[in-house]
C-alpha cells in the first residue's frame, strides 16, 4: 500500500509527534470516525468497531505498538542523542530495513506501517 509508505516516510522526516499525522495513520489502518443518532460528536472507532481513541503513534511506544501486525516481532533502540531506530520482522522472513525516527516511538510507528505494507503487497513498497 503506497500510503502506508509514503506515510512511514513523512514519519522518519518528522522531528516531533504530530497529531494530525496520527490520525491519518488512523485512517489509514482502518479507524474510522462516526457521529453516534441523536448525538452531537463524532467518536473514533478502532478497526473492530470498538469505540476508543487512536493514540499517539508518533509520541507514545505504547500506541506505536499497535501498530504492528500480528505475527511480526518489534525492536526499538534510542540513541544516546535521544533518536530512535526500529525495526518490524516477521518470524519466518528477514527482516524489513531498520528505520529512524526523531524519538522511538516514530521509529518503530514507521517501521509498523512499513511492515503493514510489506504483509498487503508481499513485499515493502
């Protein structure tokens, strides 16, 4: 999936969490935003129509986490300079390239997204 990639790419050039970001890689993922009958806001819903909000994936490791596809093994590393690397493998395959982000947590959200590409097209981009 082209937008996976190409938002994976926006993420590593990123220097700091962007909101607005997460929720294109809501959308993108299978989030989706609804206005409940007689009711005046809109609520996010997770990809199994439970209604939840999206999270951080771009400032929290913890949301970036969910990010990765089932079956597949997560690594972040932080530098010492505070920047982080990541990296998103299946157990059966090599390993997908190891990205960098700004801090950890957009690491490995790329390196989720391009992981979640890799699983639709068979192989990344």
């Amino acid at each position: 999936m082209g937008d996976l990639i190409e938002l994976a790419e926006r993420v590593e050039a990123m220097r700091r969490p962007d909101n607005g970001i997460d929720r294109e890689i809501a959308f993108a993922v299978g989030w989706t935003r609804a206005t409940p009958a007689g009711l005046k806001f809109e609520y996010w819903f997770d990809p199994n129509g439970k209604r939840a909000d999206p999270g951080d994936f771009t400032g929290s490791i913890d949301a970036a986490m969910t990010l990765v596809p089932d079956g597949y093994l997560a690594q972040v590393w932080r530098g010492i300079d505070g920047e982080g690397s990541a990296t998103c493998s299946q157990l059966k395959q090599i390993n997908l390239p190891r990205v960098f982000g700004a801090i950890p947590a957009m690491a490995l959200t790329s390196a989720a997204l391009r992981a979640r590409a890799s699983d639709t097209t068979g192989k990344e981009g």
